[in-house]
C-alpha cells in the first residue's frame, strides 16, 4: 500500500435541530464575540435569525456579513475581512451554501492580518494562523464544511483556489432540517454537485488517492444515488433530505484527499462567464468526461457504478460504464435541469474560448485519470453544446 495523507474537519456534529448547539459551541471553546457571514438568499428563509435567537439566548455578541453572492470577488471576502477586523471577531461561523463557507475560511485566516489573498492563491502557500471557524451548510452539495479548499473568481471571470488544510473549520455542524426549504432546482444542482466529488475522488489520478477516500465516496455514492431524485421531488423527506447531507459530506472529505479533476475544470469556465452555478455546471459536463475518460478510467467506473445505481450490477464491463454514464445523464434530467449548453445562452462561437479557460485549471486536470487537451475540452464542449 502506498504511503497517503488524510485529513479533515476536526469536530462534526450532525442531527435534526443540530442548529440549536451553535451557542453552545462558540461558548465552550471560542468565546463570545462571533462574525455570522452569509449570503441576502439566506436572510430570506429565516434560518439567520434563528442562528441570530440560538446566539442572543447564549450571550454571545454577533456582527452579521450578509453580502456574500455566488462565486465571490475578491472585494466580497476583502470586504467580510475588514469587518471582522473592525468588531474585533474572536469566532467566524458561516453559514448557508458553498459560496458563504468559502468566504468564511478566508475571512478566518485573513483577518488574522498576516497572510495577504492575492499571495496564497494555489496549493499550500497559505499558512495560518487563523481565527476559530465554525461551518453550517444549508445546502447538500459542496461539501465545503469539511474541505481545505475555497474558490474565488479573479478578474472578470477566472475562477482560483486557495487550497491549504488550515481552511479546514474546527467544527462542522451539519442539521438536515435547513435544507428542507431549498428549492428542487437547488436541491438537484447541489446534488449532482455532491455526486461528481464523490465520482472525481475515487477515480482521481492524483498520488494521495488513498483508501480512506475511496471507501468514503462509495458510502456517499451509496447514500446520494437513491436519496437524489426523492429529495427534488419531496423537499420535506427527512430520511432523503438526510442521507444527501450526510453523503455531500462525505463525499468532501474523500476530495479534500483524493483531489477532482476534468469536470471541475470544464465547469470553472461556464461559472465564471456565464455565472452559472457550480453544480448546474458540473451537471451539464460530467456525462461527456465520464465517456471520455471511460478509455483509461474502465475498471474505476465498473466498480463505482452499482454503488450508485444498484441496478447497473447486474451489467458487465463496457455496458456497465455505458449504463453509469447514461443513468447519471438520466438522473440530470430527471431532477429538471436544463442538459445543454444552448440551453444555458451558450453560443457556439463560446465554445473555444471556454477550452482554452478550462486549460488553466491546471491544479485540476492534473488529477484526471485521462490527460485531456485543448483540442479534447472543445470536444467535450462540443458534445455537451
């Protein structure tokens, strides 16, 4: 066996009404002034000023960053850094989807004042110290709770990481109760999202690819294939609300380890000019990058394929990662997304540019267990067109 790193979140709470231990938490180890960052779409549902009750009923003083947007600037999280700064922040929690988490981490290592952005964009160039950092997903999909990783959109429209393992928060507190409320496009997106990492990781071509992430992305794999489509279509299923949380998670900490590769890379692109969001991104990609990474990525996928679609077992070889490709495809369009990119206002003389963008997601597509190229990213395009 190959020597591996693993690594992940500290302390993970999970459980219906988990919400209400936030207090708590802050009090036993991180102190009473904390800074709650989030994003005006989550001000909307309630779930804030329920985080704000559960603070005030503990004490704990509470100065709220609500301006985060998808894919965030640099001016979002400079500007989340200057307040923590300003209220003298001894705590950060995020809450709300993946954008919100992201912002959190770097807002706790930022605020600290020794690290500057634009200097640790890349793998381990970010160093700490940072403050004390809390992470409350409301969506099923990133995983960002219990990953070393947060993504900024530099410029006008390229998307880089800061990928260090002292992102990873000190505790993730995970209550399936505040994604009953998301939409089913949301609720579809986030979880072909989830999925993806769970595929990417255990097929990663990356060194550290190890047993501790592959055996976690097929329990997550196990868990999300049968919950996915019940969630979309039953908002309030507790047992699939559940189980997507708890395999969204999962399926981050086997990325954090065992990095993803060609489907984050193509989908970067289509975020970052289109602003379409990540997960609908990886969705409208990733059943043309299976296809053409099932040359070299055979075995990979005729083993993963039955975790996820019990039925495919009962296929053999190429039918089987024919089946895994087609039955993810059908899932997409299950749950109602949109499965092209015209359909998106794509237009084809976009299409060169967006391959020659998703080339420089060199950090990504170093991890995929087939090289791929320009020429092989416009095919891709092409075929998702």
């Amino acid at each position: 066996m190959q020597p591996f790193l693993f690594n992940t979140t500290r302390s993970i709470q999970f459980g219906a009404g988990a919400l209400l231990k936030l207090g708590d938490l802050v009090l036993a180890a991180f102190g009473r002034n904390v800074l709650l960052i989030t994003d005006p779409g989550m001000m909307k549902t309630g779930i804030v000023d329920r985080a704000l009750d559960v603070f005030k009923a503990a004490g704990i003083e509470v100065s709220l960053f609500a301006d985060v947007v998808a894919d965030p600037p640099e001016v979002v999280i400079e500007a989340a850094t200057r307040l923590a700064r300003e209220a003298a922040a001894d705590c950060i929690v995020g809450l709300g989807g993946g954008s919100s988490l992201d912002v959190a981490k770097l807002v706790a290592l930022l605020a600290m004042g020794r690290e500057d952005l634009k200097e640790i964009y890349g793998v381990g160039k970010a160093k700490g110290p940072r403050l004390p950092l809390i992470l409350v997903p409301t969506t099923a999909g990133t995983g960002s709770e219990v990953t070393p990783i947060a993504i900024v959109t530099t410029g006008t429209a390229e998307k880089m990481g800061v990928v260090s393992f002292v992102l990873l928060p000190d505790v993730a507190l995970l209550d399936p109760e505040l994604t009953y409320g998301l939409p089913p496009h949301v609720t579809a997106a986030t979880g072909l999202d989830a999925m993806v990492h769970a595929i990417e990781a255990f097929a990663s071509a990356n060194a550290n690819n190890n047993p501790v992430s592959r055996g976690l992305a097929i329990q997550a794999l196990q868990l999300m294939g049968p919950a996915l489509l019940t969630a979309v279509k039953d908002g309030a299923n507790a047992e699939a609300r559940a189980d997507m949380l708890l395999g969204s998670m999962l399926a981050g900490q086997a990325f954090a380890n065992s990095p993803v590769a060609a489907v984050h890379a193509l989908a970067y692109p289509l975020g970052g000019h289109f602003h379409i969001p990540h997960g609908l991104s990886n969705a409208l990609v990733l059943p043309h990058v299976l296809r053409f990474n099932a040359v070299t990525a055979h075995d990979v996928y005729v083993d993963l394929a039955p975790h996820a679609f019990p039925a495919l077992g009962n296929l053999q070889g190429q039918a089987r990662v024919a089946g895994f490709c087609d039955a993810l495809a059908q899932l997409s369009i299950d749950c109602g997304l949109p499965q092209r990119l015209r359909d998106l206002g794509i237009t084809q003389e976009w299409l060169p540019k967006l391959a020659k963008d998703a080339m420089n997601q060199t950090r990504l597509l170093v991890n995929n267990p087939r090289p791929l190229t320009e020429a092989d990213a416009l095919a891709i395009y092409r075929a998702a067109y």
